[in-house]
C-alpha cells in the first residue's frame, strides 16, 4: 500500500523510485497479480503517468495492456482504464488541443495558437507514429477494437472510439485495410451514429471522417450501411444551417463520400436525398445576423451541391442531377440567396459559383436563370446584375471571378442564350434607356482596368464560341468612338486598341489586356471565313502581327507573340481567297520572308509552354491566386490545343500540296453526299418494307376475318335451309288439317245472301295470291336445289386431291416393296455365288453324283426363283413408271380443278349474295302466305258459320282431276 501512496502522491518515508522505476514495477503488478482490484489501480496509475512518461509507459507497457483487453473484458472500468492509457501513447496532446480549438468555420478567423517547438511536435509525431506501428503490427489488435465498440459501456466505448481515431489518424492507410477485411468491421463502426449518448456519436462522426479519406471501398460500405439516412437526419435535428459543430462534421462525411465516387452519387440522387436539401438553403428576409457556424455549415452546403454536378463528373449523371435540382426546386432557391441583401460576400461567391455549375450544359436550367430578375427598381435581370459586379474594379477579385464562371456557365452549349447576348449589341435592339449586357461587355473591353478587359474580352468570346451565326452577326456590331467620327466596327476597334492609338495604346500596353483582346480575335474568326476576311480588309493588321512575331522581346511578351502568331495562322487556315492580296499563299510567302517558318513555329509554340496555360487547362473555373496571373481561359486551351498543329501544317505546306488536299476534301465531300443519298434511300426503302410488311398483316387479318364470316355465312344458310323445310312441313300440316274440318260449317245459315257472294269473292282473290305465291316458292326451291349442287362441284377438285394422295401413298407402298424385293434379289445373289463356289469344290474334289445332281436341281430352282423375281421388278418398275405419269396428269387435273375451284369460290360468292336476297324474300313470302293463310282460315270458318259449303284446296284439286278425266274419256269417245 506504500508504494501505490507514493504513486498516487502520499507521502512516504526514504528515497523516492523514479518514473521507470515505478513504470516497471506498475507492469509486474499487472502482469502478476491475481486480484481484479489490484490489476485496476496498477493500470489506473499507467494512465496517470503516460502523458508525462509517454516513452516508458509505452516501450513497456503496451504489451500488457492490449492483455488487460484480452483477459479482462467482463471488467468495464479497468478496460476504460487501458484503453485511455493507449489513447495517450497514441495520440498527442498538442494535435488534440489543436483540433478543438481549430473547429472554425472556412471562412472565419482561427484562433491564435501557440506554436509548439518544432522539434518536440516532430519527436511526439514519430513516437505516436512508432506507438501506431506497434499497436497494429498484429491486425488481430485492431479486430479486438472493434468488439470492443459492441460494448454499450461508455467507458468502454468512447475511449474506443478515441483511440480509434488517434490509430486512424497515424496510420490511415494501414488502419483501413484491416477494418475493410474484418467481418462486420464497417457496421460496427455505423452503429455509432445511432448511440443516443451524444459525446459517442459525435466522435463517432469523427471516426467515420478519418476512416472515409481517400478509400472508395470503405466510402460505397457506408453509403450502403444507410448513412446518407442517418447524416440528413442529424442534420434536421441539429437545426440544418442554423446547427453547430455537428452539422459542419455531418456535412464533412458527406463531402468524403460523395467527392469522386461516382457510385456513391448515382446512390445519393436514387434515394431522392438531392430534395432533402432544399430546406437547408431557405434562408430568412432578415440576413444581418450571420454567425460564424452558420458561414461555415452554409458554406460546406453549397459545396456539397456542386460535388454532385461537378464538370469532372460524367455528363450523364451531372445532368440527371441537374435535372433534379431544377424539378425539385433547389436551383430557385440557389437563386433566392444569389439576389438576396445581407449575405455574405464569400457565402455570395460560393452561391456563384454553385448555381454556375447547377446551370452548366442544362438548356432548362439555362432558360430558368436567364428570366430571374434581381428585386430592383425597375427590375433588372440577374445576368446584367452580375455583370455589372464582374466589369467593376472595386468588387472583390474573387467575386469578379464568380462572375465570369456564372456567365461562361450560362452560354455553355446555350446558343439561344448566346443568340441572346450578341442581340443586345447589335443595332436594331439597342435599347439607350436600359443597361443590357452588351452594353456591359463593351463598356468593359474598352475600360481602364486590365482586369475587366480581359473579363469582358472572355466573356464575349464565350458568346461566340462554336457558333457561326453569331460570329457573323457581331460583325455588325458598330461602336462611335468620339463625336464628329464615323462609327467603326467592333472588330476594327479591337484591332485599333492593339495597333494604334496614343491612348489606346497605352491601354494596350498591358500584357493581360492585350492577351485577352487576342484570345477574343482568335475564338471569333477561327472556322468563319467571313470574318477573317473582315480582319484582312484592314490594311495595317497583317503588318502588325508580322512584326510583333518577328521582334525579339522579353519574357513576359512571348505569350503575346504566341497569340499573334496564332491569330495570323487562323487567317491562313480559314482563308478563302476573297481578298488578292491576302490569299494563303501570299501569307505564307510573307512568312517566309519576314519571320521564317521555323521562327514563326517557335513562337506559336510559347502558347502551349507557358506555366499558366496547363493550370487554365485543367478545370473549366477560373480561379487565380492573383488578377496578375489571370491569363488563359480553359475554353481557349482547348482551342489552342485543336488549331496549333493543323496551323503548322498549313504554314510548311506547298501549294501543289493545298491543291491535292483541296481535291481529296471535294472527293471526299462527294463521296459523304453518296453515302447520305444511300443512307436516305435505304431509309425510304425500310420504311416502305414495314409499310408493306404492316399491310400484309392487316390484309392477313382481314382475309383470316373473312374466312370466318364466310364459315358463319354457310353456317347461316343452312339454318335458313332447315328453318324452310321445317315452314313448308308446318303448312302441309295444316292443310290437312283444314280439309279434315270441311263438312261442320253445313249447319250454319242465316246470313243475307251479298255477304256470302262478298265472302266468296275475297276467297278466290285469296286464293289466286296463294298460287302466285307457290310458284314463287317453287323458283326459290330450284334456286336452292342450284346452290346445293354447287359443293358437289367444289368437292370434284378435294375428291382429286384425295385420289391423287391415294396414290401417292400407292406409289409409296410400290418402291418400298420393289426395294424389298431388290434386297432379296441380292441376297439370291449372293447365294447363288456361294452355291456356285461349293460346287466348283465338290467336282474338284470327285464327290458322288448325288450331291452334284441335288445342287444343280436347287441351282435351277434358284435361277427360276431368281428370274421370276426380276420379271416381277421389272414388272413393279413399269407400273411404278406408269404410276409416276399418272401422278403427273393428276397434279395437272389437280392444278385445273385448283383453277375451277377458285371460279366456283368467286360464282358462289355471288350466289350467296343472291341467296341472301333469295333469303329476305322468301322470309317475305313466308309471312304474305301465313297471313294469307290465316285470313283463308277465318273466312272459310266465317262461311261455315253461316251454313255454306266450303271446298279445301286437296278437294278443288281432286275436282279439277276428275274433270279433265271426264273430259279426256269423251275426247276418245
């Protein structure tokens, strides 16, 4: 007990141990002790001494340690002991201070913090490193960790998750190949985001920092363990841009998954999380109160939003992107803070350059931004604003910068919007009570600020680029330099500043003025021969480009040189020989003479070597460190990098040369125009195939209708057929019944004598209209006995056809017998041979002649056998001939009765026509004769009823009969 007084700082009597000394003895005791209790003070005390006996504790200490979190698990307490010893051997006081009190906002002010000795921080770095190497020198260590986080302890897990983080931070690389290969090792670390003790949850958001950097493997695990989820959620509870430090390290996690993983961003836009951070940017009308946190977490905000449209990304997923931004609203609310009052210049910055890329390459996104109007009075739109800010000297540099990048963004595969821009310059729409943005622009090409030269002069070269029509149109474009002067062109103008002029040249001495009006000249005349022509017209330009190349000047007028040797080579290439004595090949004479193709070359070459031309090349926003070495535009890089070696071939080539190249372009043009004609007309000619093949199936499908209409048809007709039948049994029927009725109507008299001869005279009229009517029966019954023989004809040809595959089937059964046969044929054969063959031997060999008489008897039998087989082919042969023709006469008869059988079809089409109309008025007749019948009846009953004698038709009939008996018998008499 004395000596754990001393170590804890009791007093105690003799000489006191020293540091390694009471180290090595604290070890033993770890090591040898069997109680829990004494175990615990031992690494209790460790920890007290290893920030001032770092080196000690952890040479031998370390070892017994990561056995405390081996054997001793089931204590908490001593485990949080040795893991907080481990964290001080790890990590460094003075970088832990360090980072609690740099957690400051990106744009706000660090705090001052006394710099340690250089030497002592560079000692406890290595010792910490060197601690690092020993702790994971075994992964199964760092495995051991990680179970260590599933205990829900605090003073297990949080010291875990420290040490975890100090091991990270010293050995990233190494820490993260362990963890990645460790089952389960990525989600234990995630369920730290769902600890409800903040002070874990937080360090574990640190952690997940450290674990992310720069490792894609271990970026898509988290994404896919549900982090996007969890983040936002923090970040709605932590009060979005309003929150504090938790917020900036949520928002940094984000930043580490999503920058440069393409996967990790396809994932983050499926799950609709671009719609969850429209409310992050909703910013209030009162934007005085700024804080600092706030600066930060807004800041790292808009960062996040142009990680997920980034022009480095590809374009498919930058513009699905872009497409939801617009769709969900985030871009109006971009737009909001962009012309809002009160924000801050660098949060306004970031909003720049943030909507630029939301913007960039999106032609709805385009059209949005360019009807936004800034809340003024009278309402101006926020392109105009914006360049008003960009051609002003006295805004920020980097703001101006913002600008250009939002403009060049706006005109970005925008010819509309590029069509726009050069209309307010041109003189038509010229509007002298409004500002516009061509007014803006020239006001800045001609300014006294080098910066906004080169600003305007680029930001007019992104209106022309890759389109032609505008090219031509700002040719027009007329500027009136003083009073009493006629007005010049504006390429003249730009030409003049470069040239001449006492003051304009002053202007034009400046290096950055000067490169921009070039790089103007350069973007506006490449491939449009009309305004190289227009260039050329002014006599004192090719003079000027000569010997500006020709000189020898400094350092800082190569670039200069450069261009003018690009722009006089852009008039070669682009010539069109319009102007005598300009043509190319003049040109290149006067190349020749005055600088020298090699010289002229070697000029053109300072473009591309130039230390600032690779860092403009590089990213499409202009950021530099200072407006001095604001030179090149990215876009105008990729120019140069296109035209410089087709420059130098045109400059070296031979005008037989031109001429060849000229004859190949023609042939080649040529051969282009065949090709597009064949293409169209092998386009038309697919066209009218599916067009047929669409008519073949509807003609299949109206074809295949009619067969079953006519199925229905013949169907139909016969139920008329039976239904006649059927009407015609009815009625004999009851005449037969009405004749067996005749003789009751005797007894009935009384009525006057006219009504009978009336009734009479109805009857005989009743019954000439039912005579007319049997012999109209009569005709349909013949029409119809006509259409029932009409199958009978059809069938003759289905009647050839079954004949005619009776035989085949015949001729079939014929071969194959005569096949038969012919193999038993053979096998005679063979027979006789070997017959042959033994008898041969026996005459040789003297048998009896018994033997040789009953071979040469079974010899006969098998050649009678053998002849009578071959007659019997020869005989199945002739008539398989014989049958062969017939065949052939029946595949003709066949084809003749295939003909009739088609007449037939189209003739019985036309009678069934007839036979409908047969049909309709038969149905006619029917009802004429039933009614007919009807009133025969009831006037035959009315005259029964009055006592006369009715005959029925069967005794008129039989009446008629015996008279014309009678009258033959006295003819013969």
């Amino acid at each position: 007990m004395n000596f754990f007084r001393g170590v804890m700082g009791g007093q105690a009597a003799g000489p006191q141990p020293s540091g390694a000394e009471t180290i090595q003895k604290l070890c033993d005791r770890v090591a040898s002790s069997t109680l829990l209790e004494d175990r615990r003070d031992a690494v209790r005390a460790l920890k007290s001494l290893s920030k001032k006996y770092r080196m000690e504790v952890g040479t031998q200490a370390m070892d017994h340690l990561i056995n405390i979190l081996q054997t001793d698990r089931s204590d908490s307490e001593i485990l949080g002991y040795a893991l907080d010893t481990l964290y001080n051997l790890i990590c460094n006081d003075e970088e832990e201070e360090q980072d609690a009190v740099t957690h400051i906002p990106v744009s706000g002010k660090r705090k001052n913090v006394s710099a340690p000795d250089e030497t002592a921080q560079k000692q406890a770095d290595d010792l910490g490193a060197q601690f690092t190497e020993m702790f994971i020198q075994d992964p199964e260590h760092v495995t051991l960790l990680l179970t260590l986080l599933e205990d829900f302890d605090f003073h297990v897990r949080w010291p875990g998750v420290k040490l975890l983080t100090a091991l990270l931070k010293n050995q990233g690389v190494q820490l993260q190949g362990i963890i990645l290969v460790s089952p389960m090792g990525v989600s234990r670390l995630m369920d730290l985001l769902a600890d409800s003790r903040e002070v874990i949850r937080n360090d574990g958001l640190l952690l997940l920092q450290q674990l992310t950097k720069s490792n894609a493997a271990i970026q898509k695990i988290v994404a896919f363990e549900n982090a996007f989820e969890r983040l936002l959620d923090i970040i709605t509870e932590e009060g979005s841009s309003d929150g504090g430090i938790v917020v900036e390290d949520c928002l940094l996690l984000l930043l580490n998954l999503l920058k440069n993983n393409s996967s990790n961003q396809n994932f983050f836009k499926e799950g609709s999380y671009i719609q969850r951070m429209k409310p992050w940017f909703e910013v209030g009308d009162d934007n005085s109160g700024w804080s600092a946190q706030k600066v930060t977490n807004l800041h790292l905000m808009l960062q996040l939003v142009r990680v997920m449209v980034s022009p480095v990304n590809s374009p498919g997923a930058t513009a699905s992107c872009q497409r939801s931004m617009y769709q969900c609203g985030l871009l109006q609310q971009l737009c909001t803070i962009l012309m809002a009052t009160g924000v801050p210049a660098d949060i306004l910055t970031e909003t720049i350059n943030t909507v630029s890329e939301v913007i960039r390459g999106s032609q709805i996104n385009q059209d949005y931004f360019a009807s936004v109007n800034a809340p003024s009075n009278p309402p101006r739109p926020a392109i105009v604003v914006l360049l008003m800010s960009m051609v002003n000297e006295r805004q920020p540099f980097v703001l101006r910068c913002a600008v250009l990048y939002c403009f060049q963004c706006f005109l970005y595969k925008n010819q509309k919007g590029q069509g726009e821009i050069v209309a307010t310059l041109l003189p038509s729409t010229i509007d002298a009570n409004s500002i516009s943005a061509g007014q803006l622009l020239c006001g800045g090409l001609f300014s006294a600020d080098s910066l906004s030269n080169w600003c305007a002069a680029v930001a007019l070269a992104h209106a022309l680029q890759d389109n032609l029509t505008q090219k031509e149109q700002l040719l027009r474009v007329q500027l009136a330099t003083s009073l009493g002067k006629p007005p010049v062109s504006l390429l003249q103008q730009c030409t003049n500043i470069l040239s001449q002029g006492d003051k304009i040249a002053r202007r034009g001495s400046k290096v950055q003025t000067r490169v921009g009006l070039l790089m103007l000249l350069c973007t506006w005349i490449n491939n449009c021969p009309i305004a190289v022509t227009h260039f050329l017209h002014n006599q004192e330009n090719v003079p000027f480009l000569t010997a500006q190349i020709s000189e020898n000047l400094g350092e800082d007028e190569r670039l200069v040189q450069g261009l003018c040797a690009l722009l006089l080579g852009i008039c070669i290439y682009y010539n069109d020989n319009s102007l005598e004595n300009y043509t190319k090949e003049k040109l290149k004479q006067l190349i020749e003479k005055r600088i020298g193709k090699e010289n002229f070359v070697e000029k053109l070459g300072f473009i591309t070597k130039h230390e600032l031309y690779s860092r403009a090349a590089q990213k499409p926003q202009p950021v530099f460190p200072s407006p001095e070495q604001m030179l090149f535009d990215h876009e105008f890089t990729k120019l140069v990098k296109e035209l410089e070696g087709v420059i130098t071939k045109a400059v070296h080539k031979s005008s037989e040369e031109e001429k060849k190249e000229e004859e190949v372009k023609k042939t080649l043009e040529q051969h282009d125009n065949i090709v597009t004609q064949y293409k169209e007309l092998i386009r038309e000619q697919d066209a009218q195939i599916q067009e047929l093949k669409e008519q073949v199936s509807t003609m299949s499908a109206q074809n295949e209708q009619m067969q079953t209409s006519l199925t229905q048809q013949l169907s139909q007709i016969q139920q008329h057929k039976d239904q006649y039948n059927i009407l015609k049994l009815k009625l004999g029927k009851d005449n037969h019944s009405q004749s067996n009725s005749q003789g009751d109507g005797s007894q009935m008299n009384g009525l006057q004598m006219e009504e009978v001869t009336q009734l009479r005279a109805e009857l005989e009229e009743l019954r000439m209209q039912h005579t007319l009517l049997q012999t109209q029966l009569g005709d349909k019954d013949t029409l119809i006995n006509s259409l029932r023989s009409e199958p009978s004809k059809t069938a003759e040809g289905s009647a050839a056809e079954s004949d005619n595959s009776e035989l085949l089937k015949e001729l079939e059964a014929l071969r194959s017998q005569v096949q038969s046969q012919s193999a038993e044929i053979n096998q005679m054969r063979t027979e006789r041979e070997e017959l042959l063959r033994r008898a041969e031997a026996a005459s040789s060999e003297a048998a009896p002649c018994s033997d040789s008489s009953l071979d040469a008897q079974k010899m006969a039998e098998l050649e009678s056998r053998l002849a009578a087989q071959t007659n019997e082919t020869e005989r199945l042969k002739a008539e398989a001939k014989s049958l062969s023709q017939s065949r052939l006469e029946l595949e003709q008869q066949l084809a003749s009765a295939t003909s009739t059988v088609a007449i037939l079809q189209t003739e019985k089409a036309k009678l069934q026509t007839e036979v409908q109309e047969s049909k309709k008025e038969q149905d006619d007749l029917l009802m004429l004769l039933a009614d007919q019948d009807q009133k025969i009846h009831s006037l035959k009953q009315k005259l029964k009823d009055l006592g006369e004698t009715v005959d029925d038709e069967d005794d008129l009939d039989t009446r008629d009969q015996t008279d014309d008996d009678y009258e033959e018998d006295e003819d013969e008499d």
